[in-house]
C-alpha cells in the first residue's frame, strides 16, 4: 500500500505518496497515541466534513492532545489532498498522532502530528454487498466506557476489531457482530448496525462505541420517511425477531446484513429504500445534506 504515485499531506506539506515515511520509535506506534477519520468525497464533496473534522479534534482531546491545526484548516487540508490526487470520488483517512520526540509511557514532549491520504475505495465490502453479508459473533466485546475512552476513534480500540474481524474472515464471515461488555449487541468492526422490527428501526445505544455519522444520517433518513427510530439496549436473544438487518458506516456505507451466526435474514423495503435515500443525499450539495442529514 506503500509503493504508489499519489500524495500526501503531511502536517501541512504535500509529500510523494512513497516518501510519506514515519521514524519506527513514533509513540503513536508503540502506545497507540493515535486517532484517526474515515471519509468519503462524492461527485467532489467530502459527505459531512465538518463533523468528521470535529470528531478528529474531539478524538485527540479524549487521548489527552491538541490537533495542532484549526478545524477550517483541516477541512481545507482534505480538499486539498482529494485535488493533489485527481479524486473526486474516494475515501480520506486523517491521521493524528504522537511522534519520536520521546518514547516513554509519559510523553508531555512528543510533538502531535497530523498526516491526510486518499484514494478510491469503492465499498468496504466490495461490489456484491448488496446481496447481503454475513456476519459472525465476536469473541471480543467492546469495552465498558469506564475502561477506555470509547467515543474517540482512536486507533487503540481497533485491537479487538482488527482480531474479531481476521476471526470472522477465516469462519467464512465477513465481518464481526461484537457485544458489549455487558453482553448487549454493540457493532460491526467498523460500522454500525440497525434491525428493523415490526415496521421501525431499532439500533444500539452508542455508549461503548462510535455514535457514527453514517448511523446518526441514516436515523435522520428513517424519520423523514415516518420510520420509527427506537436507540435501546438490544439484547442478542433480540435479533432472531428482526426482519431486516443492515449495517451503516463511512466504509461500508449502508450494507445489508443475510446473515448473523445461525440467524438468516432477507435484505427487504426498508433497507433498500434507506440504501437508495443514503446513496442519493451523499451526491447532494453540502447546504442539502445539512439541512436533511440534521
Ligand atoms: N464503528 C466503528 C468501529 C467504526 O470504525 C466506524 C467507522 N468510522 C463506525 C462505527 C461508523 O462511523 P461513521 O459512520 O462515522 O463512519
């Protein structure tokens, strides 16, 4: 993933995608004093920049450190990098994270660095979700929100993710359902899920993992469609009640779910007509997504 044409912006450099290289004795390598952002541009337009950018800042603050650039000049940074790379459509990944200046578990004296990539990444689960994937249960679940700071994205939490998922793959899944340290359903590795049950959406209380952007659109979708949208506590005994199940993040955009463990369900109206609503509001100018995605 090293060796391509492409560039980088690297703390307010534009840097060859091959030389975007970082010293091996980097804290954010060794502590996991990193966070990141996940992003899609369409047709140009980086779908809720802003919210992703201040999630970027509110990461780092939940790790302790200061994005040392200004929303509005990391929003611009992002625009910037799309152009450098020709992309108009594509995924962006923000980076921010402690460097070399010093490696000890305290590290008041590293230097907070912020580093931006794009490239094209069509969907996260490739060109035949919409046939539905299958999902396998994690053996990991997330941890409880007094153990770790869970609403930050940072790179720390996808230990489990990155382990659930690789033992999802070599069980025949595509992904992983984790619980949560309680044993409630909480989400997919890297993306969120909702159940559709008698007519209305339920989807889990975000308070040991990520209330995503894509979840909080696609909730917004529902409601201007007169869907019910119920946030609860879901009970894995539960999901053998729901009728459609989908999956909803940056990546994996809005994903029908046919399968969880022994479960099978049928990808249905809901689910399409919430796929069709996300993929046209996505392509739609940004005053248009503020004033629908709300
Ligand atoms: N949970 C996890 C673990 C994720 O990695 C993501 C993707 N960022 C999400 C949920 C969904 O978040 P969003 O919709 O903001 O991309």
């Amino acid at each position: 993933f090293d060796d391509r044409d492409g560039m980088i912006w690297w703390d307010g450099v534009m840097r060859p995608w091959r030389d975007a290289n970082l010293h091996v004795l980097s804290h954010g390598l060794h502590y996991a004093s990193a966070v990141f952002e996940g992003e899609r541009a369409y047709d140009g337009n980086i779908f809720r920049l802003r919210d992703h950018t201040d999630r970027l800042i509110q990461s780092g603050k939940l790790l302790g450190f200061e994005i040392p650039f200004t929303a509005d000049q990391i929003d611009a940074a992002c625009k910037e990098v799309l152009a450098a790379n020709g992309l108009t459509d594509a995924y962006i990944r923000p980076l921010a994270w402690r460097g070399s200046e010093q490696l000890a578990v305290s590290a008041q004296q590293t230097k907070i660095h912020l580093a931006i990539a794009a490239w094209a990444w069509p969907n996260l689960f490739g060109k035949d979700r919409m046939k539905g994937i299958r999902l396998g249960m994690a053996e990991w679940r997330r941890p409880d929100p007094r153990t770790a700071p869970t609403a930050s994205k940072a790179a720390g939490l996808y230990m489990i993710g990155t382990l659930s998922k690789h033992a999802a793959e070599a069980a025949g899944f595509d992904d992983a359902l984790m619980l949560t340290s309680d044993g409630l359903v909480a989400e997919a590795t890297g993306a969120n899920i909702f159940f559709a049950m008698d007519g209305a959406l339920h989807t889990p209380t975000p308070d040991c993992f990520l209330d995503g952007i894509t979840r909080r659109t696609v909730m917004a979708l529902a409601r201007a469609r007169q869907i019910p949208v119920h946030e609860r506590r879901i009970l894995p005994e539960e999901m053998a009640r729901a009728t459609e199940v989908f999956l909803a993040g940056t990546a994996a955009e809005v994903t029908p779910v046919r399968q969880i463990g022994d479960l099978s369900f049928t990808p249905g109206q809901i689910t399409a007509t919430l796929i069709a609503d996300y993929d046209s509001l996505v392509r739609m100018p940004p005053e248009e997504v503020a004033k629908r995605a709300a």
